[in-house]
C-alpha cells in the first residue's frame, strides 16, 4: 500500500526503490550545469518559471506579464546569475540563494526606475480580470502556474522524507521495495496494524526499544495489543514502517498512515 502511494506522490519522477533515487535536485543540476551542461540550464530555468514569476510578483506586491513587465527579465536575469554563482559551501539551498539574487536585483532596478511608489498590490493578481490586460499569461493561467510550482515543492519535500525514510529502514535491514510485497492486502488487517504502529510511536519506552535494539518489542506488544506474536512476526517490516513514520520527522508522510476508509468488505488480521 505504502510504495504504491508514494510513487504516485512522486508524479512522473521514477523511483529507484533500492537506491532512494528520485531525480536531480535543484543542487545537482546546477552543479551539473557549471561543470558545462548548457542544455541543463535551460531546463532547469523553464522548470522554475513559475518560482521567478512568484518571486518577482511578490517583490512588486502587484501581477508581473512575463510578456510586458521589466520586472521579470530582471528576476530572469538574476536567477541565471544565480545558477553561475551558487556555491554548495555556503550551507544554503539553491532555491534561496536564486531568491536572495533576483531580491537584490529587483531592488536595483526598483531604485533605478524609481517607480515602486506607484506598484500595484500583489492582491491585483487574485482579482483582476482579462479586461484588465491581463493576457497573454491571464489570471487563471497565473494561478495556474503559482499553484503548480507549490505542487512541485510539495512534491520535492514528500520525496526528501521518501528518501530520509528509505535510509532509516535500511538500518533495519529493510529495503524500501520490499514494503509493496509486505503490505495487508485487506482493509481490517491495515487498520489493525496502522494502529498498531502508530500506538507502538507512541509509547516511549517500546518505541526507544525499536530504535535502540533495531527491532520490533514483540513479547511487550503482543501483552499491550492483544494479538499473536506470529500476526505481529508475519507484519514485522510494515509495522517498523508505521511506527518509523508515526514517530519520525515526517510530517508529510504522516497523514496516509492515518486511519483509511474501507475499501473492500474481506480479510481478517493477517
């Protein structure tokens, strides 16, 4: 249950299950592009449109056209500077050197054109029409794209819990692939153990047992839940998960451990 929701919380990227692989980060291309990948770069600044468009928009708390408005060439401008001038040392994500970049940037142009005094509210973009002059990149399309790149961080941040998650299992001798073959096919038996899991994060002293001895307290769980040691023995590699998740820093991972609604009228705890 757990790998198929993942890869389609992945989208198109493919997941390589035995590696943690989820594609390039923004890091990695960059790095990429300043070792001489000029097609990269192309890429990479149409991927993130959307996150200059943003950027740009909010520093003129107005609606910047792509098409008409100063504002984004000079945002555009920036975040390729920013793609040559990125360094991995400095600590930061690349994403918030390019907008500390195009900030700079913009503030330069603002106080050359001296015209931020007359800048029109951000809010413009929510409620001006096409009559407004809005097009080519209407407001719906606008929204659109914004709503899109927040998908995309949404995504990216769903994928480093993916990979966190991925490498704390290993230490369990876990691989991530093997989830899909040992997830409960029935909506009883997933409700049963979700609960289980997530009960077992939530009491200490078992919960530090799992992470200390590397294994599940199966002699305190079966006295505190009731069930058998081979229901618990059989669901070993799932319950680690849900506990793992319940009890982890993963906060975008939490919500589909949490208790579904049924989906078929079979199975019994396995």
């Amino acid at each position: 249950m757990l790998l198929a929701l993942w890869r389609r919380w992945v989208g198109r990227s493919r997941f390589n299950a035995d590696s943690a692989s989820v594609g390039q980060s923004p890091e990695e291309a960059v790095a990429s592009i300043q070792l001489g990948n000029e097609e990269l770069r192309n890429d990479l600044i149409q991927q993130y449109r959307p996150f200059i468009l943003k950027t740009a928009s909010r520093f003129s708390k107005r609606y910047i056209d792509p098409s008409r408005d100063d504002e984004y060439s000079v945002a555009l401008t920036a975040f390729d500077e920013a793609i040559n001038g990125y360094s991995p040392e400095s600590g930061g994500k690349f994403l918030s050197f390019a907008a500390q970049v195009m900030t700079r940037r913009l503030i330069d142009f603002a106080r050359k054109e001296e015209r931020h005094a007359a800048l029109v509210p951000f809010s413009a973009m929510e409620s001006a029409g096409e009559d407004e002059g809005l097009s080519p990149l209407t407001r719906l399309e606008s929204k659109e794209a914004l709503a899109a790149y927040d998908l995309d961080r949404e995504k990216a941040a769903r994928r480093e819990e993916i990979e966190a998650l991925a490498e704390e299992l290993a230490g369990f001798g876990i691989r991530f692939a093997e989830l899909s073959d040992h997830s409960p096919k029935h909506y009883d038996s997933r409700k049963l153990l979700l609960g289980i899991g997530r009960r077992l994060a939530e009491t200490p002293d078992l919960f530090a047992l799992l992470k200390e001895k590397r294994q599940l307290p199966l002699k305190e769980l079966c006295e505190k839940e009731r069930v058998s040691r081979k229901t618990l023995e059989r669901n070993r590699k799932y319950l680690i998960a849900v506990a793992l998740i319940a009890g982890g820093p993963y906060g975008w991972l939490k919500p589909y451990i949490e208790e579904e609604e049924p989906e078929d009228k079979g199975g019994a705890s396995e």
